[in-house]
C-alpha cells in the first residue's frame, strides 16, 4: 500500500484501543496508554474519563511513558506493580524479552522454564496481547525502524538499529508495515501522482482517485468541489491532476456499482491504513453484493473477536467507498449502524444490490 499520506501501521495499536474502549483490566502489565491532552498515562482497566483516540499513544511500560514525558494516574497508579496470575506474569515476561533489539526468544525453552505447555502459552499470548508471539517481534521491530527511520533519514542505520539480520528480512517483514517503501515514508510521499475523475449518481456526486497502482480514494457527497478539496487535504504532497478520460473505465465500474448491476470491490486498490484496517477491508471486499456481515462477524473473520468496535472505526474510516464495501457492515440486531456517507447512502446501495441478487436468483 504505498500513497502520500503517511498513516501509523500497527495491529497492535488497534488492539490496545479496543481493550482501553472496553476498559479490559486482563491486559494490565501488558502495556500503558498516555493521553496527550493531559500528558497522563493509564494501564488498561482504568475507570478515568475515555479519552479520544486520536489523543492516545501507547508504551510497553511504565518506564517508556515517563521518559516520553507523561505521569502516572494517581487513580490506577501504573507504576506499581500488580499482583497477577502467574501466566499473565509469564506473558509480560516474554513481551519484556520480545522487545529487545537483540531478541531471540526460544519460546518453548521459555514455556518450560516457567512451567507452560508451550501451545497454551502461545494461545494466552495472543489472547492477552492481540497479535501471535511472532507478530509481536515484527512489530517491535518495525516500530524501531519507523522511529530511526525519522530521526536519521538512512534505511541501512535503520535495518541494523531495529535488530534485522539483513536487508531482505527489513523489506520482507518490515517495510510492508511501513505502508509505502522506506524512502517514500521518510521523505513523505512526495511525488507521488493521483489522478481523479468525478461522476453523478443517484446517491449523489462520487469523486474516485487513483494512482498507477490502484484507487486510493472514492467519495460520495453533494458537492464536488469539498469533495475535490478534501482530497487535496488528504494528499498533500502528490501532485493531484484530473483524467476524466485515463479513469473512464473506473467511472463505468462505480456507476454500474451504484446501480447495483456490477461490483466495484474487483478493483485495485492503493490504499494507506493500518495493518488492523487492512484486515477489515480485506474481508468486506470478499463480502458478496447483495449480502451483509455484522461488525462482530467481521471481528471473527480477521481472529479478534473482541474488537468490534475497533472494526466500527475502521469501516469509519475506510477512504474508498463502494470499492471496499463497508455499506455492507451491519449491526447484530439488523440495524443499519453508522456510515460515513450518510445512512440513506448505504440504505439505497443495500436495496439496490439486493434487488440484483434477487432478480438474478429469483
């Protein structure tokens, strides 16, 4: 996924809001969240007031929180150590391991060192964590390549700082969390060309953009100008050109699409998002026209059945509408739920793909 905007790539972060949105205490120890507004940082289970997503950052520890500039609560006290089971003591332990530049962490001699069948111990990792043991390793080291990558501007410090054994391994299993390739994140998209096109449909002006390698964004709204300018907001540092006639295949799929006589989820997609939102929009592109899935549906399909409303935010946030079908979400008692187009929008595109489903299996 490679685009102008830069944008944090981490399933781990999804994770962790869900368990701060649920105030899940299992977690504790396992990580801290600072808010920015009030430069306080919490464990999970918290009962303070929720802060915004978008004023929340998280840290392994306590340690890692305070030299970024953040104190403890004085409600939850972070800094102390909890009296936990000794699996979840287990689990923590390995983190701790796991974050090390130089990490190599036998697992099973772990396990046994600690008593644990090594498959229960990798199951309660997951579960307590988010992410599988050696996801976990990967993003650790992604995130101390970010980081190099800011601060130096070199790949070749980068991939030796983070603890990668060589340049394949960053590119194999760090750059892809990156979401674009190393020298476009640290220089900031720049150069990048978008091309888009507009349309009227039925359901009101679609603005779709895309780069040579698929769309990266659709909108649907009543104004094609803050439609446009939008856009330009969103990808400040690409150079954004109209091609009514280089899209004119990408404007037949869309207004067939929003007639419900074709599918615009076939289409390729450039997308920026986190690995989390990846998941999300990777199953509701398999989801049929003329079907639907629940939010808690879809938190199984991607294995975090926990996080459903961290699926709510990334259909939420889905920049291309129509192509990833996020209309095709719905809550657990039927109800429509939420849409960032507005629910008459996804009201008239459910109807409409239904009455093709039905007219093409009566």
């Amino acid at each position: 996924m490679s685009t102008s905007k830069l944008r944090r790539v981490n399933d781990l972060d999804e994770y962790r809001w869900s368990v701060v949105q649920n105030r899940d205490a299992s977690a504790a120890g396992s990580f801290v969240y600072g808010v920015v507004s009030t430069r306080i940082y919490c464990r999970p289970g918290c009962a303070s007031r929720q802060p915004l997503r978008r004023n929340v950052e998280f840290f392994s520890t306590p340690a890692e929180a305070t030299a970024a500039g953040y104190r403890a609560c004085r409600r939850c006290r972070p800094e102390e150590h909890l009296a936990h089971d000794p699996g979840l003591e287990a689990i923590i332990e390995l983190c701790r391991r796991m974050e090390r530049i130089d990490a190599t962490v036998d697992i099973a001699a772990f396990a046994a060192q600690c008593g644990y069948n090594e498959r229960h111990l990798r199951r309660r990792f997951t579960e307590v964590v988010g992410v599988p043991p050696a996801t976990y390793v990967r993003i650790q080291r992604a995130e101390r390549a970010r980081d190099t990558l800011r601060s130096t501007g070199s790949v070749t410090q980068s991939i030796n700082d983070a603890g990668y054994g060589s340049s394949r391994a960053f590119y194999e299993h760090g750059a892809p969390q990156l979401g674009m390739t190393p020298r476009q994140y640290r220089t900031g998209g720049d150069g990048e060309r978008i091309a888009y096109t507009s349309l009227v449909t039925p359901i009101g002006v679609v603005v779709a953009a895309a780069t040579a390698r698929g769309v990266c964004a659709v909108r649907i709204g009543s104004d094609e100008s803050a439609l446009v300018h939008e856009l330009m907001a969103e990808f400040p540092s690409a150079s954004l050109c109209r091609d009514d006639d280089g899209l004119s295949q990408l404007v037949d799929v869309l207004a067939s699409a929003v007639r419900g006589e074709g599918d615009a989820s076939t289409l390729p997609i450039d997308l920026a998002g986190t690995a989390f939102q990846a998941r999300v929009w990777n199953v509701l592109r398999k989801v049929p026209s003329g079907e639907t899935l629940t939010y808690a549906e879809v938190a199984k399909r991607i294995g975090s059945p926990r996080a459903v409303r961290a699926v709510g935010s990334a259909c939420a946030t889905n920049p291309a509408a129509i192509v990833v079908p996020c209309h095709r979400v719905v809550r657990s008692d039927g109800a429509l739920g939420g849409y960032r187009w507005g629910l008459a929008t996804k009201s008239t595109l459910l109807e409409v793909e239904r009455d093709r489903r039905r007219d093409l299996n009566p």
